[in-house]
C-alpha cells in the first residue's frame, strides 16, 4: 500500500468514526474527538482532508463528507495557546469528591504527550487530554512513567 492509499484508509475510518463515534472504556459511544484523530493518523485534520478529498468524493456523498469538513474546521477555528499561558494557570479539578490541584507535573506531561504526538496545542485539546489524563484514559497509559501518574487513577 502506498502513501496515498494509507492517507484515503485512514481518511476514511475518520469518515466513519465521525459518523458512528468512538467506544470508550465503559463501552459507552462518545464523540470522536481530535485526540482520537491523533491516534489514528498524524497530519493535520486540513491536510489529510485536502490530500483524500477526491478519493473520497468516490466513496461517499456530499453530505457525508460535510461532517469530515465540519471537523477539520473546528480544529481550525480553536485558536492555539502558549505552554506559557497554560503553566500560568491555576485550577483544581474534582476528582472522587475530592479537590484535586492540576500541578505543573501534570501540566508538563500532558504537553509533553501533545508535543510528541505533534497535536496543535489549542484551549480545546488541552482540556480534551487533561480529562483523558485524569481519567486515565487510553492515551496515556504507554506515555506516562507509572509512578509519575500524579492524577491518574
């Protein structure tokens, strides 16, 4: 399978997973996010729509590939923020009844997951991987030193 042929199947389980949504670990379907795009294919949600769109024109209807293009403008649209900006933060967060502060370890780890997964840094995917980090999600169970997971269950 060439380059191209990988970019239209990966395109097209984006197509689908926006379509049907994603499992998550309690077996219940939620909305497929820009961290499961992520997980899937790492070029940009514009880029792979723009490099796929005539394959998948072939495929699908328009209508279909609207909610494909609604995506990718979302990821547009969310401004980007500053590693600065989100260490300057101060914010707990609830976790089982208790007040939990999101230390700048915590903060350090989930940038560094977003860093090294080269996921645009915006308001949006920080608050998406903070919730994925505190609720141990499946993001960062191999990124994370196991002793290190301050918040996680």
């Amino acid at each position: 399978m060439n380059n191209n042929e990988w970019r239209v199947e990966r395109a097209k389980e984006v197509v689908k997973l926006l379509h049907t949504g994603v499992m998550d670990d309690n077996n219940e379907v939620r909305e497929f996010n820009i961290l499961d795009y992520y997980k899937i294919i790492g070029i940009s949600p514009k880029s792979l729509y723009e490099r796929t769109y005539d394959e998948l024109r072939k495929v699908y209807s328009e209508s279909e590939l609207k909610k494909f293009y609604s995506f990718v403008l979302r990821s547009l649209g969310d401004p980007k923020i500053t590693e600065k900006a989100i260490m300057e933060v101060k914010h707990s967060v609830l976790i089982n009844d208790k007040l939990v502060e999101i230390t700048d370890f915590d903060k350090t780890n989930i940038i560094n997951y977003l860093k090294s997964n080269k996921i645009r840094l915006t308001s949006d995917v920080y608050a998406l991987a903070l919730k994925d980090y505190i609720n141990n999600g499946f993001s960062f169970k191999d990124n994370l030193d196991e002793k290190n997971k301050a918040l996680t269950k």
